[in-house]
C-alpha cells in the first residue's frame, strides 16, 4: 500500500525511533531518534565505520513542502567540516512506489559521495524528527522554511 511506511510510524529500534535506515551494498546506513538526540551511523552493522550523535537543536531538518509529487525530506549533520545529508523520498501518487534513501556527503561546494540505499531496502519516516524539535522549543515556519522561536 502507498505510504504505508508513513502511516505506521517510525519502527522501534535498539536507536530509538528508526527515522531511515537501509543497505548499501555491504554497509548499513541509520538515523535514529532518542528522546532529544539524532545518531548517525554508517558502515558495517556491527560496527560502523562513523557514527555521530547531535541535539536535536544541532540538525538541519528539511521537513517536506507539502506540495508536489513527492514527499521528500532530508537532515544534516556536521562534523569536521563535512555535511552528512541523510534523505527519504517516496511518489506519493504511484501506487507501487517504494521509499528511496541516501546520504550525501560534502565539505563546503565540494560533493565527496552521494550514496543511494539499495532498491527495496529504505525503510523509515523522517517526520517524528518534527515532533522532537518542537518539543525542544523550536517551530517551523511554513512562509520562510525555517526553524526559530516559536511564537516570533
């Protein structure tokens, strides 16, 4: 059924509420929810080859528009100076669409990767990623596409 990864929520997880996760190739790639912090990690299961941990204030998430095709949301963390875009989409008017993921990684304009999980293998939802950063105190504004205050 279309977006039924949608409406059955974010599954539970050892991380938390698993907000993607899938196979690429022979690494795993997961982003997780835990109360008040996102992990990260990316490489072989038992034991990835990068793993990061942030508030929730500490992301850059980019929940969808509410308009188009396709629902497509994205979060960015940072490290080191690389950014780590983790992202979902889905055809929400195909039928037998099926979620996609990927992570893309950059330092400044510079692309390093652009990784797409395994066809069949994303699985997940973004959005309980919303609900934490409004718990945290922060809203989102429909007019600019941007967090701040809320109540500004």
């Amino acid at each position: 059924m279309v977006l039924s990864w949608l409406a059955s929520g974010a599954a539970a997880s050892a991380c938390g509420t698993e907000l993607l996760s899938c196979e690429i190739g022979s690494k795993r790639l997961s982003l997780c929810l835990t109360d008040r912090s996102v992990t990260y990690t990316f490489g072989p299961e038992a034991e990835p080859e990068l793993a990061l941990e942030r508030d929730v204030l500490d992301v850059d998430y980019v929940p969808w528009a509410g308009v188009g095709r396709t629902l497509y949301e994205s979060v960015r963390l940072e490290n080191g100076g690389y950014v780590y875009e983790v992202w979902h989409g889905i055809d929400r008017l195909d039928l037998d669409a099926v979620l996609e993921g990927g992570v893309t990684v950059s330092r400044g304009e510079e692309s390093i990767a652009a990784l797409r999980c395994d066809a069949g293998s994303a699985e997940g939802n973004i959005y309980p990623l919303f609900e934490a950063i409004e718990a945290a105190g922060r809203c989102f504004s429909l007019e600019t596409r941007v967090w701040g205050a809320c109540g500004e």
